[in-house]
C-alpha cells in the first residue's frame, strides 16, 4: 500500500511538472523567434559592443545604446526611404493615368527577339504604349488580386520588421547582462555535458559570428559589386535598386531580382557589346557569394565546411531567416557531440 502511495505521488508530480511546462511553453511560444534573433544578435554584436565601449571610456550603457539605435536606424532607414520613393512613384503613376498625361514609349524591336518572354512582354508594352488605360482594364482583376497580395506581404513585412527592431531592444539588454547571462548558460550546458560544457559555449558563439560575418559580409560585397555595374551601366533608379539589393542579399533571396531586369533593360537600351559585358558583370557579381561565403564562414571553426554549409541550407530551409543561424549552430554541436562520442568509445574498447 505504501508503494502504490509513493507510485502515485510520483506520477502527480511528473504530470503537475510537465503540465506546469507544457502551459510555460504555450506562454512563451509567440516570443520565441524574437528571443532567439535576440540571442543571434547579441552574440554577434557583442565584439561590436566592446569596441565601442573601449572608445567611449567603457560606458557601457551608452555603448549598448548607442549599438541598438544604430541597428534600428539601419534597419528602418533604407526601408523608409525606399518606402517613400516607391509611395511617390506610385502616386504618380496613378495621377498621370487618371489625367491621361501618362506617356510609355513603345517597346524596342529588340523585346521581341528575346527568348520566351519576348513576344507576349512586347505585345503587352505595345498595348501600354497606345492604350494604357484599355490594358489596365483588360488586366483590372489580375491587378487588384496582385494589389491584395501585395498589402498582404507588406503587413506581414512590417511585422517582421517590428520584431526584429524588438529584437534588438531585447539584445542590448542581454548585451549589457552577458557577463551573469553567459555564466547560468555555461553552468547549464555544463550539466549536460560536463566535461565540454564550456568548449561548446565556445563553437557556438563562434558558429553564430561565423555566420554572421559571412552572411553581412559577402552582402556587402556582393551590393558593391552591383552597384558598381548598375551604375555604370546607367540603369535608371541605381541607388534605390541598390538599397533593395542590399535587403535582399541579408535576408538570403539575392540581388537576382534586380539582377535579371537589369539585364532586360541593358539589353533593350544598350549596344550589344556594352551589354554583354554588362550582363557577363552582373552575373559574377550574383553568384560570387558561393565562393566567399564557405571561405568567410568556415573561418576559425573546427568543422568540416561542408558541415557548415548543410547547417546553412537545411536551416534556412527548415527554418527560415533564423536557421541560416541556428542550422550551423545545431550541426555543429551535433558534429562535435557524435565524434567525442566516438572518441570516448574507441578509447574504452
């Protein structure tokens, strides 16, 4: 009887504990994104942070301020000019239609001749150029099903935007409490695996500015190369076209957007050899992130880069955003856990 006492007591305290879980998980769900891009950029920022804070005199508050206000302005700036702009345009496209003072020239002979596309994009700019509101009529429930759609990605854009500007708020708090923060996780890791606990803290942390580096970096120089050609080229709009450039290529969609209708347009505006060269420019400068980021990101980690570079895919794939951070860090730790499991093995037999 005093079994079945104690067998029942404890399966009341398992179900009391894993019900007192479950509904914590259900409480935090919605904010576990925004912890997790938290604990993202506060590990990458942090070499940021100490360097801010050894030119500022080691005020750290200021620094982390300082840290967070600049990455909300990176953020919301380009977005808000490019917001603008586009507002801009828009409104007068649709002023010079209503007005009828709206003029498209018509196509270049040149549109016709291009591969698969060519024929249907003439006949439609043809119809633009003689009768735009005719064709807006033919189109009208294809143009407000896209405008529908449009709003849509553009409310879910804004909330993104939105916690991500929280998740900053959020990592310069845990930036200003990394001492206390880093010790409870290190102690917490340590017990599960005590004896390299502190070691996988480590790889962790470097994955994660591995990551970053590559991910930051080979935008940055992949935004340079395409303006350089855009530019150059004197494609209209190549400031603006570069700001969207930059948000594609941080976020892991790429320049080919821009990319392709540049293209398009070098070789309906341009002489056959400029736009060869120009294309051939482009198409370099798209694709160069294959080769620098295995050789940005596999610096400094004891991995095999392959196993990075299937942490990035899968988790970007799994995971969106967020896993191209996360991915690598999980495959790593796994990597490392299954060979020191190995290890320990081969050594006990």
């Amino acid at each position: 009887m005093e079994n079945n006492s104690k067998l029942i007591n404890t399966i009341i305290r398992f179900f009391t504990i894993g019900f007192l879980l479950a509904w914590c998980f259900i409480l935090i769900r919605p904010f576990i994104i925004i912890f997790l891009w938290a604990g993202v950029l506060s590990i990458a920022l942090f070499p940021v942070f100490e360097w801010l804070k050894n030119r500022l005199g080691g005020r750290r508050k200021l620094s982390a301020i300082l840290l967070g206000l600049v990455g909300i302005g990176i953020i919301l700036g380009p977005i808000s000019i490019i917001a603008t702009i586009l507002f801009h345009n828009a409104q007068t496209i649709v002023d010079g239609i209503e007005a009828g003072t709206l003029v498209i020239p018509p196509p270049s002979p040149k549109i016709a001749d291009l591969p698969l596309v060519g024929k249907p994009l003439n006949e439609i700019w043809q119809l633009a150029s003689l009768n735009l509101k005719g064709l807006i009529g033919q189109f009208h429930t294809q143009i407000v099903a896209f405008s529908k759609t449009l709003l849509l990605q553009a409310t879910n854009l804004g909330l993104i935007l939105l916690k991500f500007i929280v998740s900053i708020i959020i990592a310069v708090i845990l930036i200003l409490k990394a001492q206390s923060l880093n010790q409870g996780i290190t102690l917490f890791v340590s017990r599960l695996a005590p004896s390299r606990g502190e070691e996988f803290m480590q790889l962790a942390t470097t994955t994660i500015r591995s990551v970053t580096r590559g991910v930051i970096g080979v935008a940055v120089i992949q935004t340079l190369l395409v303006a350089f050609g855009l530019i150059l080229a004197k494609i209209p709009a190549a400031g603006i076209l570069t700001l969207v450039s930059l948000f594609l290529s941080i976020i892991q969609i790429g320049p080919g957007l821009i990319v392709l209708p540049a293209i398009v347009f070098a070789w309906t505006t341009m002489n056959p050899l400029g736009a060869l060269l120009f294309t051939i420019w482009m198409i370099l400068a798209t694709l160069i992130d294959n080769v620098l980021k295995p050789m940005l990101m596999g610096k400094g980690l004891p991995v095999p880069i392959v196993v990075i570079l299937l942490g990035v895919i899968g988790g970007t794939i799994a995971h969106g955003i967020l896993g191209l951070f996360v991915g690598p860090v999980i495959l790593i730790l796994g990597y490392e856990l299954i060979g020191a499991w190995l290890k320990e093995d081969s050594n006990t037999t």
